[in-house]
C-alpha cells in the first residue's frame, strides 16, 4: 500500500510521551540522551530530519525505555552546507572562543552582519550568559531557566534596534523548531545529563563516520 503519498507504518505500542515526566530521574534521562542523540544522528549522520516536535509525535515504551518517532510528513533531507554550518556552531561552542562562535552564528544565519558590527557587546553579553550556564559544574540540567531571563536582558539592545529584525534562512528555522523543540521536551521531563561530553563525542563519532 506505500506508494508515493502513503506511508505504510507498523502500529507501536506506546503511552504518550507525557507519561514519562512522572518516571523516575533515571528513566527520563536516558530517554531524553535518546532524543537528544537521534536528533544529532539525524542532522549530522542521516542528513534526514524529521522536523516536526509536536510532543504527540513523540510516543515512549516504559517496558523497554525506548522512545517512538512518528509523523514523517515533515521529514526533509538537510543540505550538506547546512550540516557543515551547525557542525562549526558545535564546535566553537565546545571550543568556548568569542570568535568562532559569532561566525559560526552568522555562518548558520541566527545574525546577520550587522548586528555583528552595531551590537557586537550585547552579542558578546549573550554568548558569555549561555557560554556560563553550559559550562557549569556538573550534570547539565534542563530544568534551570534562570539563564533565559539574563539572556534576555542582553538581547534587548538588538532586539530593541528594528534595524536587525531578520528572519533566518528557512533551512535554518527548520532544523531550529526541531531542536528547541527537543529541547522544550529535554525541559518538560527535567533531564539532567553530562550534555557536553555527550556533545563532544557525538561530533568526534560523526567525524569518523565522515571519514569512512
Ligand atoms: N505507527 C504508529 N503507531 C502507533 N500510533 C500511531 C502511529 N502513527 C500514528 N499514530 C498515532 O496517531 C497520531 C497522529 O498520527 P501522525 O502521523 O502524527 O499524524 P498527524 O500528521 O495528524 O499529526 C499520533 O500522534 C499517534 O498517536
Ligand atoms: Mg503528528
């Protein structure tokens, strides 16, 4: 019956993903790892993604801890400059250099140059406010957001100046809904993982899967 606009699924048993916020810390973390690590695969080794984070399409099996994807009618393969552009945010963030990552920021087209050049402080303000909250000692834990509120703070001289208002490309933005949304997920189940050693050997991984 799959032809060119059906898709033909196995039924998965699942409950739905919001069962798992009342799972012990445990549990939540390692699906979390799970959702954290497909996206990563999806963007950086399949260059295949399923961009659609509706938390229904997001099913989990508490018998085998696994979690279930459905829903590909928003599944798109991803450009090769896109992956290189988000592989080069990765690793400047990793790195922790100013430089670097406000390239890599143009480079995937959160900014454009000019807020580079008119705003280059509150840039700076920004990327120090996150560089901070990843950075911190221990697991990293989803459920702290007092970040947001201080990276607020100092955005609002861009996002105060009309000149900067600017739409990232649509590649971008639809990579991006797929990643905050796993990460509102990652929030919603109050995940705490070691986010970036994962991070750092996902990219050396996906660097050896390149090569071969
Ligand atoms: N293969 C499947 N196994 C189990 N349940 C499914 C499967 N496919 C869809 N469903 C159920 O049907 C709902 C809607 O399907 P989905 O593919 O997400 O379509 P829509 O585009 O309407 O969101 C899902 O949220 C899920 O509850
Ligand atoms: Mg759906």
């Amino acid at each position: 019956m799959t032809g060119e606009r059906v898709l033909v699924m196995d039924y998965i048993t699942a409950k739905p993903i919001e069962t798992l916020s009342a799972a012990p810390q445990e549990q939540r973390d390692k699906a979390v790892a799970a959702l954290l690590d497909l996206v990563l695969r999806e963007l950086f080794i399949f260059g295949f993604m399923q961009t659609d984070p509706n938390f229904a399409n997001y099913r989990w099996q508490p018998e085998t801890g696994r979690i279930v994807l459905l829903d590909f009618g928003a599944a798109r393969s991803v450009p090769q400059d896109t992956v290189e552009a988000y592989r080069s945010l990765l690793m400047a963030g990793l790195l922790g250099e100013h430089g670097p990552l406000r390239a890599a920021l143009l480079d995937v087209g959160f900014i454009t140059p000019m807020v580079e050049h008119r705003h280059r402080a509150a840039l700076d303000g920004m990327i120090d406010v996150i560089l901070a909250h990843v950075n911190r000692p221990g697991l990293f834990n989803f459920a702290e957001r007092g970040f947001v509120e201080r990276l607020r703070e100092k955005a609002a001289p861009i996002v105060a100046d009309r000149a900067n208002w600017h739409v990232p490309p649509a590649q971008t933005l639809f990579i991006q809904r797929k990643i905050s949304g796993t990460a509102m997920l990652a929030v919603r189940m109050k995940a705490r993982l070691p986010l970036r050693p994962m991070l750092a050997a996902f990219l050396e991984q996906a660097q050896k899967h390149q090569r071969v």
